[in-house]
C-alpha cells in the first residue's frame, strides 16, 4: 500500500512540474514597456534570461541592463543573490542566472539611458 501511495505522489509531482510555464512577466515604467521572459520554464542551476525594453514602440538598445535575482536570507540559510550586466543580443539583452535552490527568488532590474536616468522595477518568480 505504502509503494502505491508513494507512486501517485511521484507521478502528480512529475504532472506539476512538468506543467511549469516559461518566464514572462510585463510592465511599465517611465513610458518603457519591459519584457522580463525565458525560452523555458526556470529550473536550479543555469537559466538565461531575455530583457527588451520598448518605447515609443521601438526596441531601446542604447542603454546599460543590469539585473539581480536574490533569496533574502532565512532562518538556518544565508542571503543568496546572482547579480548580471545583460548584453544586448538579437534584438534583446540576454544574462544567464543560476538559481543555486527552489523557491520564491525576487528580482531587481535596473537600465540607466543615454540621460542617466536609472529606472527600476521588481519582481519575483517561482523555481
């Protein structure tokens, strides 16, 4: 009975995971429309990200893309954080982040433009 039940709990956690979604998360801040997305669903370990930024309904390619995805620190565990300079590549800024565990990781993305204005925003996803 035992095997069993510990063979349906296997096969509904594989139906979860395998159910997982890619990255996409949209905004707007100071007239940027910010694209935050992943080819795949975010997983531990290695993962690249994609950043476009729009305004007035043009790509922006001419500005500094820096993002840090960080765990805040928890009892028995110490803060966690992977910090990038994205590169522009293909019409988007790409940077690989490694996620070193599951959970609620929180995002901080920062872009300064050609005036140096740093814009932010924030986010959070699930691995």
């Amino acid at each position: 009975m035992r095997s069993l039940l510990k063979l349906v709990v296997v096969m509904l956690m594989s139906v979860v995971f395998l159910q997982a979604e890619p990255l996409l998360h949209i905004s707007d801040k100071d007239g940027f429309e910010i694209k935050v997305s992943s080819l795949k669903s975010l997983v531990v370990g290695s993962n690249d990200i994609f950043i476009v930024l729009i305004k007035d309904g043009k790509v922006k390619k001419d500005v500094k893309v820096k993002i840090k995805f960080f765990m805040p620190e928890m009892p028995g565990m110490s803060h966690m954080e992977d910090e990038k300079k994205a590169k522009f590549i293909d019409g988007k800024f790409k940077v690989n982040i490694n996620f070193s565990m599951g959970g609620t990781w929180q995002y901080h993305l920062k872009f300064k433009t050609n005036d140096g204005k740093v814009h932010k925003i924030r986010g959070s996803v699930n691995i």
